[in-house]
C-alpha cells in the first residue's frame, strides 16, 4: 500500500502545540503510520477535553483543514479514502467514566474510553453494555457510536443507539452541544443521539455518551450444528426464532468441510480456517467445502439456559441428516470463533499509540510486524430480510463458485446482517463481484456496504451503493452541519 | 438561526375560500372543515389548559392526498398541524398560531403483516392497540403500549416517541420503528429506513422519532413485532409509605432484575380507581407497586420469589399475585383506567411526565407531596416507577382561574426539581407547547441551535406545528397564547 505523504505544516503543528501542549501533538509517522485509508495526516493531536477539540475544530474551520477523528483506530478504513486529511484527532485521552449509578442501571462515559475498560468497571456490578465488538481492547465508545457497528449480540439487543440515551458532542463550528439526557427516557428536543450513530464522525466529534447498561448474563451456552449446505440452515434458522427460546446469537459460519470434524472442531479451528480462507484461492477449495454451522447463543439464569438449550436440541434433532451434527459448546470458544469469522484479522491488528509520540523506528517496526491489513482481503457487509438472508448467502456461494472465487461467509442469521470476505486480488474482477453480491442484498430488500477494501479498489467501485432518492436529505444535514466539510470530508454515503 | 424563530408568523398566509376549494377537491367535500363550529374539536387535545381553534381541518386517506394537501398549503404559506387521536398531553396539537390542522385519521389500514420478519407495514391513522390485536392470536404484540393505546395512533407515537408502562423491559417506540413513510413541508414524499435493520446513510428515521410533528406528517410505519412471552407473573405490593415503595423500585432494578413493568399508584389514585371500579385495592395504602415479570416458565418463580422477598424486606404490608390470566387483566385495566377515574373526583386535571434517575423517585415523590400542600392542589400519582417516569396528576377547577394559576406554578415547580435531581421535564408526552420554557433550563442555545438547525433542513419555513418544542428567542414575535377558558 502506498501512503501519501503530505509535508509537514510548521505552522498547524504550532499551531496545535498552541492549544493542547506539545506534548499532545505527534508526527503521523509515529503516531499513525498506516494513515487513513492511504493518506498520511500532517499531524496527529491528542486533546484532553471538549474545550482544546472545540478550539481545534475552530481552527480547522478557519484553515479549511480536513479533521479525521480517531478512536481505537480499529475501523479507519470504514468509508471511502478522506477527500483530504491534515489533522487526525484522537480521542484517547477522552477515557474516563464520568458517572454510573449502578441502581439507575445507567453510564456516562467519555467517548475515547476503549469497550473492554468500560465492561470491565461494570462488570464489578454486575452489569453490562451488551455489545461485542471484535478488538475489544482498542475499539472505543466513540468509534462505535460513529460506526454504528452491531456485532452477534443485535439478536436479542439491538444496535448501539437503541440503548442510547444521551450523547455529547463537539460541532464542526467547535460548539459543545448535547441532546437527550442521563435518564431512561427522555423525549425532549430532536434525537440527535439517532443522527450521530453511525455518521462516520461526518457531523461532529462525539465526546460523551450515556447509555443504558444490562445485568450481565448470569450463564450462558451454545448450540453449534454443522449443516450440509447453507439452505440446509434455513428450516432450522425458523425453528429456532419461532420458540420460547430466543437465542441471544444466532450465527451462520461457512464454508466448512462437512463431516471433516465435530462442531466444536470445526468452531475452535475456525479462526485459523477463516484466516487461512482469505488467502485460499478457489482452486483450493476442496470439493466438500459446502457446508455450514449454525451457532446458537442463550443466556439467564441457569435454569433459563438450561431449558432454552434442551429446547433449542430438541428443535434442531429432526433437522439432523446427511452428516449434520449437533453439540453444545463453551459460550466463549463459540463467541471467539464467531466474532473472528466476521473479522479475521482480529487478532494481527497490531495497537495505535495511545498518546504521546511513540519512538518512531520502534513504532513502525511493530506496526509491520502485522501484515497490511487492508491489502489480503476484501469485507462486504449487507443487509437484508431476514427471511432471505439463506437464499442470498446461497447465491453468493454460487455467484464466486461459479466465477472463481473463495468466499467466506458470517452472518447474524435473525437479523439479516452477512459480512462476506474473499481474497483481495484482482480489482476489476472484485468490482465485478461486489456488484453483483450488491445486485442479490438489494433484491433481498437491502444494501450492501464495501467495509473493507484497499483505497485503490475502492475507487473503483462504489462504497456505500445508490444513493437512494431521500440523498437531498442526508446531503442538506451535512451541509448544514458541516458546512466547510472539514470533518472526514467525503468518506461518507455519496462522498459527503 | 434562532433569532428568525419567530419570522414565520410574519409570512404566514391564510386560509382563503379559494384553498378551501383547492383542498375539498384533492380529499373530497366532506373531508374538509372550515366552520367555526365544526373546528372547535380540534382546538385542543389532551392538555386542556390551551385552546385555540384551527382555521381549517383536512382529512387526506392517502399518502398522494396528503402530498397534494401539504404542496397546496405550502404555496399558501399556511402552517400545518399533523394530528392522530388527538390524545397527546402537552398540547402538541393545539393551532397556537391559527393554520389547518391535517388529520391521518382515515389513513388506519394494517397494509402487512410479515411474521417472519417481526414487522408489520401500518398506516399512521392506525390505533395503537389495533396491532397487537392483529398479530397476538400468532403469539406477537407491539411493545409500546401507552395507557392511551385503545385510541391514540401509531402516527402519534412516532412523533411523541411514546413509552408505557412495558416500556421498563422493552424500550419506547423509537426502538420499535425500523422506517417511516413522511410527507415533507412542501408535499415531498420520502421514505427514511424500511424493511431491513439499517440502510446506509444518516439514520433518518431514527432521527425523526419524537419530533412532534415538526419534521414532517408520518404517513405510515414499518414497526416491529416482538415475541410474547411463555409466561407472566404479575404481583400487587401493597406499602404503607410512599418512601419504601419508591425504595422497593430501586432494590429490584439494584439486584439485576428488569421486570417487563413496575408501575405506582399513590393513594389518592387507589381511592380514586376503588371508588370507580371496585377492583379490591387497599383503600388505607400510601402505595401500591404492580410489578409484571415475563419471560420463560423455567425461573420465573424463583424470580418472583426473590422480588416478593426484596417487597417484604422494604416494608410491603402484602403482596398479591395474579392468580391467573384474568386477574393479571383485570389489574392491568385498573392501572390503565386510572386516568379515567380521576375523571370522577375532579372536574379538571393536569398530567405531569418528568423523569428522575430511579434512584431519586423517594426525593421527587416528597417534592411533589410538598409542593401540592404549600399550592392547595391535590397531586395523585400513577406512574412507571420503573423507569423513574412520574405522572403527577394535579386535580383543579379550570372554572376557577386562581386554582388554575396555582396548578401552572405547581407544575413548573416539579418540573424544576426534575431537572435538578438530574431529570428532564417529559418522559413521553412530549413538549408540545406545554413545557416549552422548560426546554431552555434543559439545553444550551448551543444545544438548541444544532436541532433548530436541522429543523429547518426538513421545514425551511417553519410552518410544520409551529410554536411547539423550541422557544422563540426574545425579541420575536410570541405566539400568542391566549386565556385558559372553560371547557365546552
Ligand atoms: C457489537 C459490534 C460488533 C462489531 N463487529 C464487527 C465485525 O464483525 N467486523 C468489523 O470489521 N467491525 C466490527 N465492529 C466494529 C469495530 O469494532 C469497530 O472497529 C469499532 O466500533 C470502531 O471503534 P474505533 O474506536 O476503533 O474507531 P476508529 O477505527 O478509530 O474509527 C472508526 C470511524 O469512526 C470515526 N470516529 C471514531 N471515533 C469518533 C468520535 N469520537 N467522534 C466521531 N467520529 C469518530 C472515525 O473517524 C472513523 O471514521 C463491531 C462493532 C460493534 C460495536
Ligand atoms: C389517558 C391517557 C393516557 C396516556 N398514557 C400515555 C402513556 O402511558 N405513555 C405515553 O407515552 N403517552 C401517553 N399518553 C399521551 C398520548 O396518548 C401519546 O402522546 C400518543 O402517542 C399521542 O397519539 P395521538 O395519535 O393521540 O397523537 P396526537 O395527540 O394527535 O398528536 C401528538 C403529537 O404527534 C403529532 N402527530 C400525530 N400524528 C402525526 C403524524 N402522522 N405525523 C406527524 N406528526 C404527528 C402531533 O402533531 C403532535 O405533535 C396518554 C394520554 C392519555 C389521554
């Protein structure tokens, strides 16, 4: 991957050093080497409060500088290649937890707080935010919001905004401005909390959040069934949604070899077996490679867990034949596996400086360490009816089967939500693919959005889809929100 | 922005006999009012301390209708009130400023029912509880269920975000909307969301939930359907104190446990629901809590067991439970009823909608014992403790102006000491024009001016139910808010 490299502007890095100390400004090579989606910011700031990033943003404003707010940096490559990109602005500083009252089953955080530190403090209580990102460790409060990202647990939780109550932001004009509140419900003003989830950092830094925390799961158990084929998946994928028993995570892994081992074998080596996939060429692919696994999830008490597992076997049983197996598993073997089929790179994503500049040499030798993460494969995510999602898992198999590719496949079966990973390679032919899978999501009543991909495959190809006839819409909110476009100016939907 | 607030009152047009004719011709003679006599039952709606009759009421029954309604009084520059029951209470729906009231109350067809997919296509005129009742013979229901839900509209929902007494464990409408149809200030139809979970781009229909119908009219809405669960359990606790009651609502939440509801009744509500329906609730109690578990046979009774304990150990003097289906209905109903019966013990009543931190419910029940005593009004109380949401009831005379004044003053007290205890002014009913001047001690102009801001994106005009939600800075033209008067 080549890295535009811009030269370096003395006067914003004063600029900056004016504002937030020099201490809190680092060069980008040392900082955030891998840049953004290939281009190298001219300098990476680390502000302490809303204050020092309404100040930078001011001064962005004024300079018509492009901002790139960065969180655990994790998803950077989400969107197309930024227009332009002279400032990253990293929200780790932002890290603490500002209130939670464990009575009130509610908690305000800063938005740079990573997941895995705020889960941590609330599962001193007994509690939970009821989310699961791949990466928990470095993906932020912020970043999540802004990516609007559900992960295996939107079955029975839904999506981020859903236990959102209130969120505070920092405005392109470097205005602080809130909505909603600390409370459970709230209907006063506009739910602006609705409009940041999942705007890419396109309107406004998010700085503070409140959400509505869960007890955590006193027990939790799966179900992994290896199927045939995927439509094998589909009466089974019914049964289990039309019980008493929700799972809390329903997922579709595949392919897989039927027969070649148990599910639990198949699910513990499906880490590596979904990592080695991308680099699979088709011609690789064993002629049995058809099959599928189910994997269902289901907390409570463990009475609940219980009856729900015995429930769920009893539902699966008459679907067992041709090879089909059945076994429960440890909640986290399955969950590991799971979140690593929707991100294989999961564990080679190799962390950002957290604040002050890193020893440059030392820096990118531990970035390399990782290969280029965004070069050896190629992530579509769509989303769909849940009632079609089989037959559009289905078409795409025979789709790259048909035309040479080795695609991989996870989806949240009861949601209608599939990531789709084939081998980066020739550009043309991708294209060509994810077109066509694009074509299949929106006859299923969806879209499809490319999540990863290189910057030099993403010009060719669009990221986001058609823009759909409500676009005047979303192109006037950003207008009016960011009227200069400094805030990732034309990563989002129609290159807002 | 903010200083153009109240410019739109000075273009404002008017309803000339010549709209009138235009508008009878795109919905038919007979679906459109004009007399004095014939609009007064639109002058207000459940928040009756404001009147103001509109100058006309149109009843589109299509979408294309209400598209051609608002385009012609979008050249007549003449402001729109979207209305479904008319149930709101904060006055969302009163034409302060004059204008047509555009009604979606023929526009009630259940158009799909996708069980599969748990969600159901639904015109905006559609009855709340029409949906559950059209899915729960296959074992599904529509979660938010307002006290109101036999007659308010999912129209009105959506635009008010409504919650009820489910709302503890299920969530408030907005998570129960996966896309709106809405007709834009100048005949625009747009789709925002749909079917499926997410489409890429802002998320537009998240955005216009609880934006009291100033964004746009809400034709229809695709709403999801949740599961029922296997089972209930539902428990009558019976407290001679306000504070162990309120205390009880915050050690249930404390131990992890989210009943599907828990709703308070004080005892002047008991008094008043006894008097009415005689459902055998204890006259004497200070309190009673109906706490509704759901979920799987497997634990529920443990789970009931270990809140009946948390009940007994706070102080409950008896704890009931509903022995069957029918008497978990038949509490249902005298908690939803409970408005009605105020009707009976007071000629005129004021609903509050606050909301403190759960943990606060003990502060801001004795705020409210406090402040209706120094006011001479009587408060009752019936609410979703649950969820710290209160719904202080104030009972008055409006024939009686001073009562009237000391029920404004008492009001805005409470609604004070919400904010201050951490709170906001309006759980689920909305500002509406009720609690405007409350919205400024909640938000920043900088706060304010981002959503006034994006108003404007939907409405440049500001014609869309003007006057509600934002207050006008000063130096603008007030709205014109006129005499409390008599009911008719
Ligand atoms: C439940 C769940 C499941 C997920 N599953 C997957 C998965 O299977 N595969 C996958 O690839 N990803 C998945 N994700 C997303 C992944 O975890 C993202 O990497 C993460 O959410 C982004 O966090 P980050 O802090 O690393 O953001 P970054 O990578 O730093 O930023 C991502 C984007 O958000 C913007 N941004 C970040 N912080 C802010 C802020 N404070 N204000 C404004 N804009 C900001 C950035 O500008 C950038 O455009 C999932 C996320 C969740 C919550
Ligand atoms: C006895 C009683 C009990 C109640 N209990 C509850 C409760 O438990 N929880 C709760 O949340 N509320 C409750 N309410 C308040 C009220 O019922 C809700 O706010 C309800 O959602 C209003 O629906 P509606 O159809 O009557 O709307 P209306 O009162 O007609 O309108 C309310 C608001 O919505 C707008 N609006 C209506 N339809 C549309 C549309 N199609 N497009 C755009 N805007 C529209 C109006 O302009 C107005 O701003 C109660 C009311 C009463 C009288």
């Amino acid at each position: 991957m080549t890295v535009d490299r811009a030269p370096l502007t003395e006067k914003l890095v004063s600029a900056l050093e004016a504002i937030v100390g020099p201490q809190h400004v680092a060069a980008p090579e040392t900082a955030l080497p891998e840049g953004v989606d290939g281009r190298l910011p001219q300098a990476v700031v680390f502000p302490k409060d809303p204050e020092e990033i309404g100040a930078i943003l001011r001064y962005a404003n004024e300079n018509r500088l492009a901002v790139i707010p960065v969180g655990g940096g994790t998803q950077l490559g989400l969107g197309h290649p930024p227009e332009r990109a002279e400032i990253a602005l990293s929200l780790s500083r932002l890290d603490q937890i500002v209130a939670h009252e464990p009575a009130d089953m509610t908690v305000t955080v800063q938005a740079g707080i990573s997941i895995a530190a705020l889960q941590a403090h609330l599962a001193r209580h007994g509690q939970c935010l009821p989310y699961d990102p791949p990466l928990p460790g470095r993906a932020t409060i912020g970043g999540i919001i802004a990516t609007r990202e559900a992960g295996p647990l939107r079955q029975a939780f839904r999506g981020v905004a859903d236990r959102l109550l209130g969120i505070q932001v920092v405005t392109a004009s470097g205005k602080i401005a809130k909505a909603g509140g600390r409370v459970v419900k709230n209907v006063s003003g506009y739910e602006m909390g609705r409009l940041y989830t999942g705007s890419l950092g396109t309107l406004a830094v998010i700085v503070e959040a409140t959400f509505k925390v869960q007890p955590s799961f006193l027990d939790a158990g799966m179900i992994a069934v290896s199927l045939p084929s995927v439509e094998a998946a589909r009466p089974v994928i019914r049964a289990l949604l039309d019980s008493d028993a929700q799972p809390v995570l329903l997922e579709l892994l595949g392919p897989i070899t039927v027969g070649a081992a148990s599910p639990a074998e198949l699910l513990s080596g499906f880490p590596q077996h979904a990592r080695a996939f991308a680099s699979f060429e088709a011609s690789d692919l064993p002629g049995g490679q058809s099959g599928a696994l189910l994997v269902a999830g289901y907390a409570g008490t463990r009475e609940e867990m219980e009856w729900q597992l015995a429930e769920a076997e009893r539902l699966i049983t008459p679907h067992l034949d041709k090879g089909a197996a059945m076994e429960r598993i440890p909640w986290a073997l399955g969950h590991q596996a799971v979140l690593q089929a929707h991100r294989h790179d999961a564990q080679r994503v190799v962390p950002l400086a957290a604040s002050a500049p890193l020893d440059s040499a030392g820096a990118r030798a531990q970035q390399r360490a990782g290969t280029s993460p965004a070069d050896d494969y190629v992530t579509c995510r769509a989303h769909v009816r849940a009632s079609e999602l089989v037959q559009v898992v289905s078409q795409a198999l025979a789709l790259a089967a048909g035309s040479g590719f080795a695609l991989a496949y996870a989806a949240h079966a009861g949601t209608g939500i599939v990531r789709f990973h084939v081998p980066a390679g020739d550009e043309e032919r991708l294209a060509w693919l994810i077109g066509s899978l694009r074509e299949g999501s929106i006859g299923a009543g969806g879209s499809l959005i490319v999540e990863r991909a290189a910057p030099s495959l993403k010009a060719k190809i669009s990221v986001f889809g058609p823009l759909g006839k409500e676009f005047f819409l979303h192109k006037a909110i950003k207008e009016r929100m960011d009227p200069i476009r400094i805030l990732n100016p034309g990563r989002f939907l129609g290159n807002l | 922005m903010s200083s153009q607030q109240g410019a739109a009152s000075a273009t404002q047009g008017r309803v000339t006999p010549r709209l009138v004719e235009e508008l009878r011709r795109v919905v038919g003679e007979e679906n459109v009012f004009v007399e004095p006599s014939e609009v007064l039952a639109w002058e207000c709606d459940g928040y009756t301390l404001e009147r103001h009759p509109p100058e006309a009421v149109v009843l589109p029954a299509s979408t294309e209708e209400v598209s051609r309604v608002m385009r012609l009084l979008h050249q007549a520059q003449v402001p729109v009130i979207p209305r479904g029951a008319g149930t709101s209470l904060s006055g969302a729906t009163v034409p302060v400023g004059g204008g047509v009231v555009v009604s979606l109350s023929r526009m009630n067809r259940i158009l799909k029912i996708d069980l599969e997919n748990r969600r159901a296509v639904v015109e905006a005129g559609v009855v709340n509880l029409w949906v559950t009742r059209a899915v729960e013979n296959d074992g599904f229901f529509f979660a938010p269920d307002p006290s109101s839900q036999g007659a308010c509209t999912i129209g009105g929902n959506v635009a008010t975000n409504s919650g009820g007494p489910h709302t503890l464990k299920y969530g408030v409408t907005i998570n129960h909307i996966l896309g709106v149809e809405m007709v834009l200030a100048d005949g625009t139809v747009v789709e925002l969301g749909g079917d499926v979970e997410e489409r890429p781009g802002y998320d537009l229909a998240g955005f216009v939930i609880g934006s009291e119908g100033t964004l746009g009219i809400v034709t229809k809405a695709v709403v999801r359907l949740t599961r029922a669960p296997q089972t209930y359990r539902t428990l009558l606790a019976v407290f001679d104190t306000i504070d162990a009651a309120t205390r009880t609502v915050s050690e249930v939440i404390r131990q992890g446990i989210i009943p599907a509801a828990v709703e308070m009744m004080d005892n002047l509500i008991i008094q008043a629901v006894e008097e009415a329906f005689h459902f055998g609730f204890p006259k004497d109690a200070a309190a009673v809590l109906i706490i509704e578990l759901d979920g799987l046979q497997a634990g529920i009774d443990e789970l009931s067991r270990r809140v009946q304990a948390i009940c007994a150990q706070e102080g409950a003097r008896e704890i009931r439970a509903a022995r069957d289906e029918k008497e978990r209905q038949e509490l249902w109903k005298a908690r939803k009823r409970a408005f009605g019966a105020i009707g009976r013990i007071s000629p005129s009543y004021v609903t509050q909608d606050g909301v403190v931190p759960r943990t606060k419910l003990p502060d801001i029940l004795r705020i409210i014992a406090e402040v209706g005593r120094r006011h001479g009004i009587p408060i009752a109380n019936v609410f979703h403790a649950g969820d710290g949401n209160i719904h202080p009831i104030l009972l008055f005379d409006d024939q009686n102006p001073d009562e009237v004044e000391r029920v404004l003053a008492a009001s805005d007290e409470i609604l004070t000491a919400c904010i201050e205890l951490g709170g906001s002014v309006t759980g689920e009913h909305g500002i509406g024009i009720e609690k405007v001047k409350h919205v400024a001690a909640m938000y920043t102009q900088d706060d304010l001016d981002v959503m006034t801001g994006l108003r404007e994106v939907f409405d440049p005009g500001r014609r869309l139910n003007p006057g509600k939600i934002f207050p006008s800075s000063k130096g603008c033209i007030e709205v014109k808010r006129p005499r409390p008067k008599a009911s008719a």
